[in-house]
C-alpha cells in the first residue's frame, strides 16, 4: 500500500487540516461552556497552560508516532515494537484510538446535526415558513435523523476523496472562512452594551481558583479534546507530513492555532453572554454561576440574535454555519482514523470502506438518537473522559518506554536537523516519559 499513500501537499495544508481537526465544537462550544462553568478568567489561564505544557508534548507523542510509522495507528505503533508484547500492547492502543475515534464521530455528528438545524432556522424564518423553522429547532427523532445523515454525508463525502483532494482541499477553504466569520462576530458583539462586562468576567481571572482540582481536571480534558489526541487522529495526520518538515515547530503552530481560535470562541461568547443580559435574558443559573451547557449555545445565543431584530437572523445564520464548518473539519479527522485503518490493513479500497464505515458510524448514531437522553451522554463520557486520556497516555507510554530515544531523536532530526541543541530535545523525551503519563493518569483516577 505504501505507494498509494496520500501526502499533504504542502505545509499549509498540513496546517490547515491538523487545525481543522483539533478547532471544532469542542473550542467554539466546549470551551466557552467550560469557562462558564469554571469561574471564567481563571479557567482560560489554567488552560492556556495546560495546553501548552501538557497537551503539546502528548500531541507532538502522536505526530511522531504517525510520522515514523508512515500507516495507519496500529502499524505506525507496531513498528515501534520489539517484542511480542509490545506488538499486542501497539495493537490494543492504536486500535483502541480508531474504535474512539469511531464512537466520538457518533455523537459529534448528532450535535453537528444540530448546529445545521440552527443555521437553517433563520432561512427558513426570512423565506416566510415559521413553521419549517420551528420544527428544525424543536428537538424530535426525525429532526435529528435527517440533520445527523447530512452532516454525516458531508464528512463522507470529504472523506472519500482522499487526503489531499479532500481534506487538505476543504480544510484550507473552510478554516479562513472559520476565522473570519469569528472575527466579524466579536467586532459586532463588542459594540454592544454589556460586551465591557462579559470582557472583564473572561479576562480578570480570580487566582484564587486557579488549583481548583475541578477547575485543573476540566481544563487538561479540554485541551485533550481540543487537541484531538488519544483518537488514533493525529497519528494518522502525522503520517501525512512530509519528511523535509520541522514536526517541532509544525506541532508548535497547531497548538497555537488551536488555542487562539478556543479564546477567540470564548472572547466572542462570554461578552455575548452579558449582551444577551444587557438585553434581559437570564444568564445565571439560580445558584448564581453562568448558565452553561447546552443553554449556553441554543438558548443565550439565540435569544441574543433575536433581540438584535431581522439584522439578527444574518448573525445568527453567520454563527451556526461557523459552528457547522468547525465541525466538519473535526468529523473528517475523525472519519479518516477508521478509513485509514481499514483501507491500509485490510486492502480495501478507500471509496468503499468511507462510504461503509460513515454508514456504520451513522448507524450507531442513529442508536444513541433513538435513546438520546441516556446515550449520547454515556458514549460521550466513555469516549472522551475514558477513552481519550487512557489512549494519549498510553502513546507517550510507548514514546517514552518502548521507542529507542535515538530512534526518536533520528526520527526529529529528519527537517530539523539541529533538533539535539535545541530546548525542545532537553525536555520533550523526559517530559513525556515521566510528566504526560503521570499528569493523565491523575486526571483519569479522578474521572473515576
Ligand atoms: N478537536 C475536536 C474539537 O475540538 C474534536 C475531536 C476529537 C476531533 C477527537 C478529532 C478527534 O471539536
């Protein structure tokens, strides 16, 4: 298969659509919601840090592996290996990222489902239908059905194209999109009244909250979400690059990306909280922390983008289809675990196994839909506050205590030739041989 392996063709491609996986809901909703939650500025400063110390050296564990391996999560893994052992334990981790991958792609195309709902509201509102607007809100099966399956044929239809006709094509046109439409929102929203408050709730952090071990927790999941990691992902992203690149500093600007676009997401929602306060909508809960989960994204927002009258109905279109485009370039990353897998290990051609495998994965959607109160919410935690951590743990387990560090340090050195001087080299291998496991593990007992 090795010959008929996609590339990205450029560095900016590669940038694109590594940011397009990591920048979906999780930044523009998650965290937004998080920092609500989280007592607001002191949870922004925690994830700042925590992102870049923690979840970097993980997410440059999984680039690496993904680039040496030149395959698929389970291959690239067993490369690594010695022993019998050790194949068995690439096995179970790497496969254990494309099942995770799998069951996170379920239920983010039903909240993806969603955010296209919203964005047709407004349409249908100004073509005069109000009752084809309120039906796409109102939450039903068919509703969520027929929004999961266009959101799910929309990833596979990237999907099948490959890596650099599809995800590396899309992910370069949807993410400037991304980026602009965020930026025209926060220039609208700063204009109104209540933006200087809901400024000063998201940047004046009480230090007092900053150890906080739900606050801390909270903060590392999200950047592990955020980042994509423990997904089997990235390895497969990283696989991708090209030798003549600086992994170093291409892991560096994802991050940075990734980051910039979740305060960004923040810096628009939580002044658009104080808006929508200034407006008469209720913004805190009864015991007087801000309203946050779902509430924050469909029903705060909404009711701010009406109060701003048919000027309103743009914004909010604006908004959902942001949201729709975010998350597309995750459900592709996420898609592209699974093919990759299948397509790489089973010699299947890569048309066939997108459209089986987005038929499957729709499918299982549908189970968590037709049970939604109890499923989606199961399948969410079991993936992302289980199967994530145990998964991006045991990836630096693998860098750190399997993988020769000189074959680490060789596999650096290819486009960054003078990677043993640099500061990067001093920390990086001790960093996620000791520090990562340790720090995940930690979040892990708690989470049980
Ligand atoms: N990082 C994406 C987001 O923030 C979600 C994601 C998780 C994407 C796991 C791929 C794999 O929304």
């Amino acid at each position: 298969m090795a010959g008929s392996r996609g590339e990205f063709s450029s560095r900016i491609g590669f940038i694109m659509a590594a940011a397009g996986s990591a920048v979906g809901l999780g930044n523009i909703w998650g965290f937004p919601t998080q920092t609500a939650s989280n007592g607001g500025a002191a949870f922004v400063l925690v994830y700042l840090v925590l992102a870049f110390c923690l979840a970097y050296p993980a997410f440059m564990a999984e680039l690496l592996i993904g680039r040496y391996g030149q395959a698929n999560a389970v291959t690239s893994l067993q490369k690594m290996s010695r022993t019998v052992f050790h194949k068995r334990f690439a096995f179970v981790v790497g496969f254990g990222g494309v099942i995770c991958a799998a069951l996170i792609l379920s239920f983010y195309g039903i909240l993806a489902g969603w955010m296209i709902s919203y964005a047709i509201e407004p349409v249908a509102t100004v073509i005069g239908s109000d009752e084809a607007a309120s039906w796409v809100i109102a939450q039903s099966l068919p509703r969520n059905i027929i929004f999961t399956a266009i959101f799910m044929f929309l990833t596979v239809f990237v999907i099948r194209r490959g890596v650099e006709d599809g995800i590396e094509k899309w992910s370069k046109r949807l993410m400037p999109l991304l980026l602009t439409l965020l930026i025209i929102l926060i220039a609208y929203v700063f204009t109104l009244e209540g933006a200087s408050e809901g400024l000063n709730a998201y940047l004046n952090p009480d230090i007092s909250r900053v150890l906080e071990p739900d606050l801390l927790i909270s903060a590392l999941g999200q950047a592990f979400f955020s980042l994509s990691l423990g997904t089997s992902v990235m390895v497969i992203y990283g696989s991708y690059i090209s030798k003549k690149e600086n992994l170093v500093t291409l892991g560096a600007q994802v991050t940075f990306i990734d980051v910039s676009i979740a305060f960004l997401a923040g810096l628009l929602i939580i002044p658009a909280m104080y808006v929508a306060q200034a407006q008469g909508v209720a913004i805190f809960a009864e015991d007087g922390s801000l309203i946050s989960g779902s509430g924050l994204v469909f029903t705060v927002l909404p009711s701010l983008f009406e109060s701003m009258g048919a000027m309103g109905l743009f914004v909010a279109f604006a908004f959902f289809v942001l949201m729709s485009v975010a998350a597309l370039t995750s459900s592709i990353s996420m898609l592209e675990g699974p093919v990759s897998y299948v397509v790489e290990r089973h010699n299947i051609e890569r048309k066939k196994a997108t459209t089986f495998i987005g038929v499957l994965i729709f499918l299982m959607s549908v189970a968590i839909i037709s049970n939604i109160g109890v499923m989606l919410d199961f399948i969410a935690t079991l993936a992302t506050e289980y199967g994530q951590p145990i998964i991006a743990m045991l990836c630096c387990v693998f860098v750190g205590w399997i993988w020769h560090r000189s074959e680490i340090l060789k596999e650096l050195q290819q486009g960054n030739e003078q990677v043993e001087n640099t500061l990067f080299w001093k920390i990086w291998p001790w960093y996620t041989k000791f520090i990562c496991p340790t720090a995940i593990l930690i979040v892990f007992v708690h989470s049980l």
